[in-house]
C-alpha cells in the first residue's frame, strides 16, 4: 500500500521532512546521527553509520505516532531504557513502544492482493519460489500476523494522512515495516509522490522547532 502525496512548489534542501507544522531538518538528523557514533564509540563499540533515510523514517514515524497518541489517547508503556543510551536509540525504542500501542481494532480479512503482496515480497527475497502462491498462502495466513498487519497499516496510514508529512524527494519512497522477516520487510505502508519535494512550512504563527 503506498500513499501518494501532493506535490510541493519549492523546495527546503536543508529539512529532511515537515510532519504538520514541525520540521525535521537535516542538522537534526546529523545531529542524531553523530551522537549515536560517539556513544558507540565511548563505549568501545563498532559499528556502521546509520543511514540517513532510516533516520529520516524513524523521526517521521515518531512524530506521526505522538501526533496520533496526543489526539486519542490511547497509553503508551515506556520502555526500559539503558541508562546513558544516546538520544538517537532511545527515539527509536520509543517510537517502536508507541507503534505497538497504537490501537488497531479487530485484526483485518487480509485480501488476496495483501496476501499476494507478502508473498511476492518473499520471492523478492528469495524466500519463495515464483510459482509457489498456491502452496504459501495458507503458511502466510498462519498465526494472524499479517491480519495484524494489515489492521495497523489502515490506522497508520490514516495518522500519516493526518498529520500533512512532505518528505524531501532524496528519502522516498519512504516505508513503514509492519511485518518482517530476518531476511527483509514483508509487509509495509509506502509514501510515495509522483513530485516529491519539501514545500515551505504550513502558515502557522508557532515557530518551527525540531523534533526534540
């Protein structure tokens, strides 16, 4: 499932993507990014510097999911945090915890293009056979996982289109995972534009801030 946005008229090279009246900007995602490497490194750990699309996605996801938590409600349990860990994985177990808060209702009928659209991300992966639709469909219906799924991308989709997000054109298609295997995504919501760019800010008197 892929949403599709307006195009914008001008672009803001230096924000990486405006979630209603709040700008996430390409400083803030250095920002993110450099703490996360200098922790890792004071504590003696290695690793590869995230990409910035990943980053972009985990903000975006965040602000979308605070955006929907503060206008219905719903509770979030905090997560258990490591004392000390950076800004960058502390947003990121948040945002996971609020993602899986979100309420969904009844898990949904997945349809046959749903089903169809899990299996084909299998052979993408190299998981399934090309032919083999026939013989996995059940396996995938197994457990109510992508009945789940398939819920949660309705209800998330809905707070995406209601909190007005405009990604700058270098970070799309930008994806959501709802179900995945080790190997990959297997089930996602996609924000997708035929013209993607960043428009100037909403017109609203409140200043813009970053994501905090």
């Amino acid at each position: 499932m892929a949403l599709l946005g307006t195009s914008a008229c001008r672009s803001a090279p230096d924000v990486a993507a405006y979630v209603g009246d709040r700008a996430i900007t390409e400083a803030r995602v250095t920002e993110l990014i450099d703490g996360l490497m200098a922790a890792m490194q004071s504590a003696g750990q290695n690793g590869q510097r995230p990409d910035r699309a990943q980053v972009v996605n985990l903000l975006v996801g965040n602000e979308v999911c605070e955006r929907a938590r503060a206008k219905t409600g719903f509770p979030v349990e905090p997560p258990q945090l490591e004392p000390g860990l950076d800004e960058l994985r502390t947003i990121g177990q948040q945002t996971a915890a609020c993602m899986q808060a979100m309420p969904i209702g009844k898990p949904a009928e997945p349809s046959e293009a749903e089903i169809r659209e899990v299996f084909d991300a299998g052979v993408r992966l190299n998981m399934f056979e090309a032919g083999s639709f026939d013989q996995q469909r059940q396996q995938l219906l197994e457990g109510g996982q992508l009945a789940d799924a398939v819920a949660r991308r309705k209800v998330l989709a809905a707070a995406v289109a209601d909190a007005d997000v405009k990604i700058n054109p270098k970070y799309h298609p930008m994806e959501f995972a709802l179900l995945s295997w080790q190997q990959g995504p297997a089930f996602s919501l996609r924000l997708t534009r035929q013209s993607p760019v960043v428009d100037a800010p909403p017109k609203t008197e409140a200043p813009q801030q970053p994501p905090q």
